[in-house]
C-alpha cells in the first residue's frame, strides 16, 4: 500500500510503497553524517524511494543547488517523481530511470556530493530477499560493490565527496575499492542497534 511519509522537517514528505522496498535507521543516518557546502550539487545514487536525498535535502536546503536521484527500479523511480511533484521540487530535483552502470557521460565529473545506501550483501551470501524487487535493494544481483566504486569515480567532481553506509564485515572491501578508484577514505561513524554488533 502507497503511503506518504512525513520527515518532521521543512514539511518535506516521501512517498513509501509497503510492496516495495521501505526505508530504514540507516538512509536518515547517512542523511545527517553528510554535511552541506555552498552551491552543493548533489547525486542519490541507489535511491530507492529518494529518502536519503529528500532527507538531505530538508537538513541542508540552503545549500543544495541541484539534487538528482538515480534509480533503476521504475515502481521507486515513479515514486521519487511522486515526491519530487509533493514537494515542488521541480526546480532543483531530477529523478533518472538507469542503472548506475548505464550513467549517461553528461553526468561525468558532475557532482561535488554523492550519497549512497548501496546493496550490500554478497550474492553468493546465502542472505538474499527471495522477493526479487527487494533483493535489487539489498544484495548485489545488479549492481556490485566494483562497479559502485566506478560510478562514483565517473561521477565525481575534482574535490567533491561520497557518502555511503555499508556493512562493518565488509569495511575492509569497501575502503579498498574506494582507494582503487582514487577516493580517499577520510571519515568513518560505525553504528550498532542496541545489543548488536555495528553495521
């Protein structure tokens, strides 16, 4: 069932589908740890339905200047556009319908911000969702951790940041993709629900 989400800042709302993936502690997380420049223009990669973006946004709305999602998923695509129209944010928001992997060249050294909520389990991890739209969210079947580097390395602009958060049994492999396409890991927040290990 659709629903409409509200932040509890700036009025800003998102639309959820409970047959779709929905948001988790970790997308409102890596939302506040990614502070805001002047001028900021921001990327939402694997956004799902565009929590991550659209939270950041209501934190630091004073300085994004451009904020695009890129989805691959059309049911969360459309419900980025949903939010994007809700909002009226069609003047700083665009949402792109494409595999990180496909990124059109115009995106190219475009952004000084990247935010990310990546699939993060391994495919051969024996943890994958059985319901197909949510494994896409979850494990790597279409996107992997190799190739996330790469599109961030493409997309990135000379001084800019990526922000992502991922598995602490993965830490090792995430910093070493990062430093294989030249991101320089700078800063790291490990986070545990209560009575278990971080994540």
């Amino acid at each position: 069932m659709e629903r409409l989400e509200h932040l509890g800042l700036n009025g800003i709302k998102v639309y959820q589908d409970d047959e779709l993936y929905t948001f988790t502690s970790d997308s409102i997380l890596l939302s506040k740890f990614a502070g805001a420049k002047k001028n900021e223009d921001v990327a939402d990669f694997c956004a799902g339905s565009g929590i991550v973006g659209f939270n950041h946004y209501a934190l630091n709305n004073q300085s994004i200047k451009n904020l695009t999602f890129f989805e691959m998923q059309t049911p969360m695509f459309n419900l980025i556009n949903k939010s994007i129209k809700e909002n009226e944010l069609q003047n700083i928001c665009t949402a792109i319908n494409t595999k990180l992997q496909d990124i059109d060249a115009s995106f190219n050294e475009r952004f000084s911000l990247i935010l990310c909520n990546p699939p993060y389990m391994k495919v051969q991890s024996g943890e994958i969702n059985h319901i197909d739209n949510i494994a896409v969210c979850t494990s790597e079947v279409c996107l992997t951790l190799s190739e996330l580097c790469l599109s961030f390395k493409k997309c990135l602009k000379f001084g800019g940041r990526v922000c992502l958060v991922h598995r602490a049994d993965r830490l090792v492999e995430v910093l070493c993709e990062l430093k294989k396409n030249n991101i320089e890991p700078k800063r790291l927040q490990l986070v545990a629900s209560k009575n278990k290990q971080p994540y």
